[in-house]
C-alpha cells in the first residue's frame, strides 16, 4: 500500500461500493458523498417531528406536575424556610433547572440559532434571570453560616437556647416510694408487651404491637404505652373501616402488662401503620403544611383515650441553628380531631412536648459555649456534657416528679472521665430544666460495680435511674440475664460507688442498702420521715448490740411492739445515748419481724439532772448490789448452818446404828 491508498480497495479489489470516480489516487478510489437536500417531503418529516415535540413537551409539563404533587402527598416534606429538606428539594427540583434553562436562553440569543435570532436585550433579560437562583442559593447559604456556633455572637445564643436552674436535691427530689419505682427499662417492656399479646388469639393474627412504648405518667403511675398496629397491607384492607381496637400498657412497677381493648367509636383510625390518607405523619403535615414537626409520641388521658402528641419545631439562630420547640399539636387517634397548642397550653396529662434528644443536645450547648465558642475548644474551662451512655447511644433515662416525666442524665467533665460534677433534670412537658451539684460516680461506673456484685451470674445491668434515699442521691437498676428477664435489683450510692446492694427484690436490695449506708456513716437520725416509710413511737423495752460482717448494729424493741429494729452504725451512732425506758420515733422500713431504721428522734436521758438521777440510781444498784452479796453471804452462812444440821441426824443415826 502507497501512499494514500484506500485499505478497503486494496483488500476487496476494485471499487466495492460502485461509485466510481477519479481522485487522482488511482481508479475507484474516491470518497464517496452525500448530498442532503431539503426536499419537500424531508420537510414535512421534520414538521410532524416538530409538532410531536412541541406535544410531548407540554405533555412531560403536565406529567412532571402530576408526578410532583403525588411526590410530595406521598413524602409531604414541610413548607418552611427553616427545614433543610425543604431546601435540598428546591435545590434539586427548581433552582438548578431554572438556573440552566436561563443560561440556555441566555446563551442562544447571545449567539443565535437556527430557531432563535441574536437579540442583545433578550439575552441580557436571560442573563440577569440567570442569577435569581444563585443569589437565593448564596443567600440560604448565608443562613446556614449565620447558624453555626463559631460565628461572632451565636456561642451566647446557643447557650441560652435552654434555661437551666441550680436546685438542692434534698429539696426537689422527694424521698422514693418503692411503690411508684419503675423497676424495668424500655426492652423488658417491650418483652413483656409482646408476651402479652400473644394472649390474645383474636388480635395477634391481624394486628401486631408498635415499638413506640412511650413512658408516661398514667394516674401518677409510671407506664408505657404503646398502640397496635396492621400486620400488613391485607390486613389493613380487612379492617380499615372498625380501626385498631386496642393498645398495650406495661407497668413499670409491678411488671403486669395488658392489652387495653377501646370502645366503638374509640377506636384507633389514625396511626402510623395506615397508609393512605390516615397515616398519622401525613395526615398532621398536610393539615399544617408550614410546621416542621419533631419526635411524634403516643399517649393516653386519664379517660384512657388515645392521642398523638406532635411537636412543632423552631430554629432561633440563623436559618437552621437553635432548634427548640415552640407549639405541639394533639391529634385524637380516634376522631382525627386536632387541637394546636403553645408550649405553655399543653394539659398536665400530656408527658412528652420536648424529645429527650433535643433537651441533652440543648443542655449540652449550654455546657460548651457559656463561656464562649473559643474556650470550648481550648482552654475549655468549665465545659462540661453530659455522661454517654452504652455502645455509642446517650445515656439518661426517665424519672416522675409532680406528675410530670422527667429526663434524667450525669453532667460529668469535657476530658470525660468517670467521674460526674452533678446531674441535670429535664421537663418533657414544659422544658424546664434542674441542675443538681453532686461529685461521685457515672451511671456506666455504676452499672460495671452492680454487674461486679453478681458477676458468676453474668447479669447485665440496666440504665440506672436516679432515686432518693434518706436524702442521698442513689443509682437504682434492675439486673438482667440473657433472656432479658429482671432476675436482681441493685442500688449504688453516687458518692461512693463501692457502695453497692443487691437483692431478689426491691424491698430487700432497699433493707440492705440502707443498713450499708448506715454502717457506712451516711446516714443519721433527724426529724424528717422518708417517705414510703413507717413509723413508730413507744418506749425502749430491750436494746442489744452485735456485729455483723464487721458492722455494729444495735437491735432495739419497743413496749408492746414485736418488731426489732436495727440501728446501723456508724451512722446511727446517737442510738448509744438511748436506754431502757426511753421514748423514741422510728422511722423505718417494714419487715418481718427485722425493720431497717432510715430515722430517729426522741429525747435520751442524758442531761446533768437525769444524769444525776443515772448516777443515784448506780449507787442504789451498787447498794443493792452490796446486799446481795451480804445476803448471798448470809446465804452461804445459813446453808452452811443446813449443812450441818444435815449433817447430825446423819451422826445420831450412825450413833444408833451402832
């Protein structure tokens, strides 16, 4: 092959493709060409190609509409300046479109088309459009920066966004009632829900419990609730119309679980596993477009009827920063009837405005930036957090105060040792927030010391709730074992962790307890009466005194009482000052016949008249004591005197014998 030659002549000989011609390279090896003229058959093809497009563009318009609306009834993002998915979605949908489509226009009329002739005013206008989509997408990126907590000012901001008191705890926290104590935590609930619902042959084919299980206050009782839901799509189309007939409630403290059955025409129509248009979030974002709502819960009144609760989210710094919650909306599950509510508006019943989340990361603000953004990186004087919980989740439980939920959680250092500064209690309701100042132990501390005390079980501990005993702050848990059954309970003292008791149950883990506490020095006597405690008043009829695992305890009675109540020393150390005959009130908790003493007063004889009256009666019994031993003398004497009177018939009998 030379030159230029044409590979497919060369291989196939001649001219392959009849065309003929000369190139001047040689016989039948010119480049073969097309001409493609505008015929008029050619331009009607290119018509009906134009008119179908002109249609399929209108068309895609309307389809893209429809696809849009049930795009959004299906997903139904808020509508709010405030949400990020807003945003994301005007971003994605609108603002990129617009933004290409008019630097399209823009760029034709600058240059021109075959359609489009060059016009300078049109492609200014284009231009100038162009930017309408930039500067609102700068400008929300603005409101992110005004949002962050390094900009000038925000540090103080975020601080504030949560006003947290200092309180006393002695003074707050009311001494426990074992009665009201919730024993379990959200999985054994849940365990116990599911059993229970097994029972019930008529339902479980057909419905199946929700995993919500708030905890509520429930006719100041702490339970958790939590609806029935459809099994599946079949399901729904079965029973739709009568709606979902019950809800699970477990007891906290006594462990009963049960399915709670509604009336007709209470019955749940409006829930989380509907759907349509009953589905709860759609239902409650689509009747208020404009709100963003936070973590939904699901409650019951005092009549035991049921509600949604839905907080209405608000961000106070910047476009996305501060996020708090400034309304809630109440949902009757029954009716679908709404009732929107400020924060201070809610009814007591209601337990849950504020999601136990949003009150630790708010509280945390405060933690990091009181003293400035800088300060909580560098210096971080006095930043502190809250204490993490187990495998990377945030560690708090619940506790019940004047009818109210509360978020209880360790407040510990920024270096995050096992050590806590104090706790901190937070209202779901109202948002109010307690910080307490107490040095000892975290919860994890805690839960590894109740685990150690059963170690050859290998129970695991459950997240400790705070409680007060004889005003000592104290972790109280349940022990589980790998079913996840409650097996043992535990209680530790915060401020010395080495402190631990475990028992079978709740009144005997508190009856060792509070003898530990008590040989430990933390306990005295004093006028206040533990709640949830008994009490009794008499005179002294027996003190005794014996050592038990190296403690001191003195074992009293009363006149007329069968019970022995134990003293513990060194805490109840006032108790030696007491003796037979004096009176006294006990405070105490019940046993049989053992009573474990939390408290004492009374008055013992131990001032300078009674001491007197001591000192004279000491020197009567010593007078008495002198008789004695002249009459055990005398005694002797006149046995003596027998004796030997014994003795001479014995002689004169011998006598006569012989």
């Amino acid at each position: 092959m030379s030159g230029n030659q044409n590979p497919f002549f060369t291989i196939l000989g001649g001219d392959p493709f009849g065309m003929g011609g000369d190139s001047g390279q040689g016989p039948g090896q010119q480049i073969p060409h097309v001409d493609f003229k505008s015929t008029e058959e050619y331009r009607q093809i290119k018509d009906k190609f134009s008119n179908m497009g002109r249609k399929a563009i209108v068309i895609s318009i309307i389809v893209a509409i429809i696809v849009l609306a049930v795009a959004y009834w299906w997903f139904h993002p808020p509508i709010n300046i405030h949400s990020t998915d807003t945003w994301a979605f005007v971003t994605v949908f609108i603002l990129l479109p617009t933004f290409l489509i008019f630097r399209m226009r823009h760029r034709a009329y600058t240059h021109g088309t075959d359609k489009v002739s060059p016009n300078a005013g049109k492609a200014k206008t284009f231009k100038f459009l162009s930017f309408i989509p930039v500067v609102i997408f700068a400008l929300v990126l603005v409101g992110a920066l005004l949002s962050t907590t390094f900009f000038p000012g925000n540090a103080a901001k975020y601080a504030n966004v949560l006003q947290t008191q200092d309180s006393t705890f002695a003074d707050d926290i009311q001494q426990v009632d074992y009665n009201e104590i919730p024993v379990i935590d959200r999985d054994s609930a849940v365990l116990l829900g599911n059993r229970t619902m097994g029972t019930m042959s008529d339902l479980v084919s057909q419905f199946e419990i929700s995993p919500l299980y708030s905890q509520i206050n429930y006719q100041n009782h702490p339970v958790r609730v939590s609806p029935l839901g459809y099994a599946d799509l079949f399901k729904w189309l079965q029973n739709r119309e009568q709606g979902i007939p019950a809800y699970v409630i477990v007891d906290m403290t006594t462990q009963d679980a049960q399915v709670v059955r509604l009336e007709e025409g209470k019955t749940i129509k409006y829930s989380e596993s509907e759907p349509l248009a009953r589905n709860i979030d759609r239902y409650v974002q689509l009747k208020y477009p404009f709100y963003m709502f936070g973590e939904k819960s699901f409650e019951i009144d005092d009549e035991g009827n049921a509600w949604w609760i839905c907080p209405v989210r608000d961000f106070t710094i910047g476009l996305f920063g501060g996020e708090t919650i400034s309304r809630a909306v109440m949902v009757n599950a029954a009716t679908g009837e709404c009732q929107d509510l400020a924060v201070s508006e809610v009814p007591n019943w209601v337990d849950h405005v504020y999601p136990a989340d949003l009150l630790i990361k708010q509280y945390n603000w405060s933690g990091a930036y009181a003293n400035g953004w800088i300060n909580s990186w560098l210096g971080q004087n006095g930043v502190v957090r809250t204490t993490p919980g187990n495998d990377g989740q945030l560690g708090y439980n619940y506790i019940a105060k004047d009818d109210d939920v509360w978020v209880y959680t360790g407040v510990t250092s920024a270096t995050g040792d096992d050590s806590i500064v104090g706790f901190v209690l937070m209202n779901q309701r109202t948002g109010e927030s307690n910080f307490y100042s107490v040095s000892g132990a975290t919860e994890t501390s805690a839960m590894a010391s109740a685990e150690g005390q059963v170690q050859q079980m290998r129970y695991t501990s459950t997240f400790p709730i705070l409680i007060n005993v004889n005003d000592r702050p104290t972790y109280f848990m349940a022990l589980k074992d790998g079913a996840g059954l409650v097996k043992m309970y535990a209680m530790v003292d915060i401020e010395s962790y080495q402190n631990v008791a475990v028992g079978d149950s709740v009144e005997e883990t508190q009856k060792s307890y509070i003898s530990m506490i008590g040989a430990s020095g933390s306990t005295s006597s004093g006028d206040g009466s533990a709640e949830g405690a008994a009490s009794a008043t008499g005179v002294i009829a027996t003190v005794a005194q014996a050592v038990i695992e190296g403690n001191s305890h003195f074992y009293v009675t009363l006149e007329g009482d069968s019970r022995i109540f134990d003293f513990a020393l060194p805490g109840m150390v006032e108790i030696v000052a007491y003796g037979v005959g004096d009176t006294i009130t006990i405070e105490f908790s019940e046993g049989d016949p053992l009573c474990v003493v939390q408290s004492f007063s009374g008055e013992a004889a131990t001032d300078s008249a009674e001491g007197g009256a001591i000192g004279d009666s000491g020197d009567a019994g010593a007078s008495d004591a002198e008789a004695g031993d002249a009459s055990a003398a005398s005694g002797d004497a006149t046995g003596d005197e027998s004796a030997a009177q014994g003795e001479q018939p014995a002689s004169d009998t011998q006598e006569q014998a012989a």
